[in-house]
C-alpha cells in the first residue's frame, strides 16, 4: 500500500440520511451520497490518513480482511479524488 496521505476537502458539507451520508459542494451544487463505508473513510479524513492508517480504521469497524480493506480503499479514494471530495497531499 502507498504511503501518500489523503485529506478531505472543506468544499463539502454533509448530513446522515436514512443509511447515507448526503454531501453537498458549497462552490459547484453538486451532491453525493456516500455508503457506509465511504462515510467511514471520510469520517476518517476529518485528520489527514494515508492509505495504511485508512485500511486499520476499516478493517477495526468492518468485517472485512487486508486484501479487500485495499481494493476498497483504493477505489474509495480514486472516487473520491475524482469528484473533489479528498485529495493526496
């Protein structure tokens, strides 16, 4: 796993809805509903994590073993860079 850390991006404003978290960008409109584990990495990203620390935080709240806390992690991410949610720094 790479050791670039993640923060999250202050664009974005969010509330729970029903099983979602419901995030809305302040500057463009545009909205996104997180799942739960989405929440969760974003939650994480109140302080900025690298992908080792995400996947231990993960794999403490979720039933989930290494090798997929990694593919989720890494794919969480990739979406979340490209819809502006987090960024590498």
């Amino acid at each position: 796993m790479s050791g670039t850390v993640w923060q999250r991006s202050d664009e974005w404003i969010g509330t729970e809805v029903e099983d979602s978290f419901v995030m809305v960008n302040i500057e463009t409109g545009k909205y996104v509903s997180l799942n739960p584990t989405a929440n969760a990495v974003w939650r994480a990203l109140e302080h900025s994590q690298d992908e080792d620390q995400l996947c231990r935080m993960l794999m403490g709240e979720f039933d989930v073993g290494p090798e997929e806390c990694r593919r989720a992690i890494a794919d969480i991410l990739e979406r979340m860079g490209a819809l502006n949610l987090a960024r590498q720094h």
